[in-house]
C-alpha cells in the first residue's frame, strides 16, 4: 500500500504535470549555470588586465613574460577557490530552500489534523467522469477465453519445438554439406510411359551417384582402388578382393578344424538336430520367397522351384512396350498369365 507522502507525490505531479522535484532541480541547475558564467567572465577579464593593475610589482633579474606568468597562476588558483566558495554556499542554502520548499509550499498539507486529505482531493478532470458498474461475466465468455489462452500456449511451444528443430537440421546440414552431397534438382520428363520409366531410372542412378559421391574421392578410396561408377569394373574389383581374402580365409579354417572336430555330434532324432533342420527350411523359404517364388508346403513342389518365380501382368505389359519401343511388331501377341 503506498505510503500517504506517496499518494501527496502522485496527486502533485498529475496536478501541475510535472513532479515537485523537477522544478526545484530546474531551479537549482539554471542558478549553477548563472555562477559558471559569471565566474567565467570573471576569470576573462582578470587574465586580459595587466599584471602591474592587478598588484603585480616587477622587480629586478624578472622578465616581463615570468611576472605575467605568475600572475596567470595566481589568478587561476584564486578563481579555482571562489568557484567552490559559491558552490558550496549555492548547495547549502539551496538545500535548505528545497526542505523548505516541499514541506510547506509543494504539498497538500503539512498540518497534524489535516492528515489524509490528500485522500479526498478530486481534481477537475476527475468531476464530471461516470464509474460503470462491473458487469458480470458470463461463464461461456470465461471458458472461451480460457480456451483462446490454452491454444495461444500450445501455439507458442509448438514454435519453440520448430525452431529447435530447424536448429539441429541447420547443424546436421552444417556438417553433411563439407562431404559433397549435393541432390539433382531436376531430370528430363516425357510423355511416353517407356520413356518416362527410363527417365526416371537414369535420375534415380545419378542421385545415387551424387549422393555417395564422397565415398570415391577420398584418399582411401583411391588405395583400395573404389572409382567413381563410371570408371568402374566390378568384376575385376571383385575377382581381386575375394583373392585377397583367401589367405586370411584359409588361415582361419586351419584354425577352426581342431574345434570343430572337438564338438559333439547331434544325433539324429535329437533336439538340437530339428531345431536347426527347421532354422534352417524357415531361412530357405524366406529367401525363395523373396525372389518371387513361392515354395509349395509338401516336399513334392520341386517343379515350382525348378520353374522360377512366377511373372505378374504388369510385367509382362511392360515388356510388351519395351519390345514395342525396340521396333518390334505393331501389335505384338500377349503373353498369357
């Protein structure tokens, strides 16, 4: 609760538009400004008039350059101590006007039995001014608001989580972009279904090689002889690999035929026997059925493996439109499913 020396302070400064304060400053600044020029108009004049006016006797073996310079000095310590004579005297009797000053004339009132008037003071602007009644509030319109201040909230972390995001993605790209990985931005697209599937696949195959193009132009890679796809020759990289791979290859067999001739046999209706005998027709079956086969469940289905993999329509139309795109014939026969 604001003090009553307070409430006098705020019902002066909206009365007169400025604060009580204020004015005794602007009072005592305009008086310090006065001093400073009249001291230095004093010290001007003092230093212009000649040194024998002043007092200043010339005696014998002294130039006329050395008596004026000690008069000089004398002159600018005396008026050194007469400024801060009136400066001091100016804060002394100035203090004493501004106690004075909003005790007695800036104030509502300073008498015992008048205290708390400053409570029952209206000013002008305040006469005629109407206080509404507090209308009360509806519970819809409270809920409604209370919504609006959630979904402001949920708005505001959402922010916060997207900028921090961008943030790390900034960082990550930062990092990724020293590599050399750069995307295609565009590729040429036609009409043509053949065309366009062709098209499509060559843009596939060169963002591939732009996007693991760093992985060929390092030192290392040079080493180990990996090129850029272009340059390539798979076969001759692979028949060297697998070369070199032999000696640690059979190293390691040597090593592995002591142990393994160690190890217990399972037997043939053993436990450990069917659940790698069915590891292993779970792992063949899966890999058949990836290549588009699928296995039959009796073991008489060896034509089905023998056969391949089954070709779907979609398949089989595309090669129609390839052999057609080839110059094959105009209207070349279907090929039944």
């Amino acid at each position: 609760m604001p003090s009553p020396d307070q409430v006098k302070t705020a019902l002066l400064t909206e009365h007169f538009r400025y604060t009580p304060l204020t004015l005794l400053d602007d009072i005592i600044n305009t008086v310090n400004e006065l001093v400073f020029q009249a001291v230095n108009e004093i010290e001007d004049s003092l230093l212009n008039t000649d040194s024998e006016t002043l007092g200043f006797t010339k005696t014998e073996g002294v130039s006329d350059a050395d008596c004026d310079a000690t008069a000089r000095t004398e002159v600018e310590a005396g008026i050194v101590q007469l400024e801060s004579l009136l400066n001091a005297t100016i804060d002394k009797n100035f203090d004493k006007l501004e106690i004075y000053t909003l005790r007695n004339l800036l104030t509502v009132s300073n008498v015992k039995e008048d205290e708390g008037l400053e409570n029952w003071v209206m000013l002008d602007h305040y006469r005629q001014l109407d206080h509404p009644e507090h209308t009360s509030v509806d519970d819809s319109a409270l809920e409604a608001l209370n919504t609006l201040r959630k979904r402001v909230q949920e708005t505001e972390k959402l922010h916060r989580a997207l900028k921090a995001e961008v943030a790390r993605n900034e960082a990550l790209l930062a990092r990724v972009r020293p590599l050399g990985i750069e995307a295609q931005t565009s590729s040429r697209q036609s009409t043509g279904g053949i065309d366009q599937s062709f098209t499509s696949t060559a843009s596939a195959t060169a963002q591939d090689q732009a996007s693991f193009s760093f992985l060929s132009s390092t030192p290392a890679a040079s080493e180990m002889e990996i090129v850029a796809k272009r340059e390539s020759q798979p076969l001759t990289q692979n028949t060297k690999f697998t070369l070199s791979q032999l000696t640690a290859l059979r190293k390691l067999l040597d090593e592995l035929r002591p142990h393994l001739s160690a190890l217990p046999k399972p037997g043939t209706g053993s436990e450990g026997q069917r659940t790698r005998d069915a590891y292993i027709e779970t792992q063949t079956r899966k890999a058949i059925s990836r290549n588009g086969i699928q296995p039959g469940k009796n073991d008489g289905d060896a034509a089905a493996l023998a056969a391949g993999r089954d070709v779907s329509a979609d398949e089989v139309k595309a090669l129609e439109m390839v052999a057609a795109a080839l110059g094959g014939n105009s209207q070349p026969d279907r090929m039944e499913e």
